[in-house]
C-alpha cells in the first residue's frame, strides 16, 4: 500500500496523463459514431476517512463526518446504451468545505 502512495505522489505522475490516452480514443468514438451520443455525467464523494495518510489533502465530506473527495465523471453512451467511453474525471475537495479544512489546520498549527 505504501508503494501506491509514493506512486501517486511522486511529480513525475499525473493522474491525468494515464487518463489521456482513454479520453483521445472516446473522443474519436464519438467523432466516428453516426447519429446522438448522450453525455451523462455523475457525481460521487469519495470516503478517505479511514485513510489516515490522505487527512492533508482530503475535504469535507458528506454531512461534515467525513473525509474526502468528490469525483465528477462524464461517460459518452449511444441512446441504444452502447458505451464510447470516459470523457472527462475530475476529482476534487468539495468546494463548500476548502475553507473549513484550511481553518481546521490553521488551528492545530496553533496548539
């Protein structure tokens, strides 16, 4: 498990370069595919809470119990339900609660 987290947080990865590839080949299916293509998007919060080496980085999270992120996705399916693929993924501290979690390590700074 450290491995994976010495993986993520070294500068020479970026989660968005393994993601690239996959969002090139969905953007051909869809210049490619004859006729609509729906864009569903969908939007889920990520629980880190027990993750006691993400505490930094995570946000708020669901009633403010939480710890974590939110995860945006947006899939390119045909109306016939044929999936092209991932179009975009956006993973990020809830907007709402940035502000809480600088206060909440301000203070323990603090003590």
């Amino acid at each position: 498990m450290m491995g994976v987290y010495r993986l993520f947080n070294a500068k020479q990865v970026y989660a968005r370069s393994g993601f690239r590839s996959h969002r090139q080949r969905t953007i051909e299916a869809i210049a490619a595919h004859q006729g609509v293509v729906l864009l569903i998007h969908d939007s889920e919060e990520l629980n880190y809470t027990h993750c006691k080496a993400l505490s930094q980085e995570a946000g708020q999270i669901g009633s403010g119990h939480g710890w974590g992120f939110i995860a945006h996705h947006s899939l390119a399916v045909t109306p016939q339900g044929q999936v092209l693929g991932l179009v975009n993924q956006i993973s990020t501290l809830a907007a709402a609660h940035e502000e809480t979690l600088k206060a909440d390590r301000n203070a323990k700074r603090k003590r």
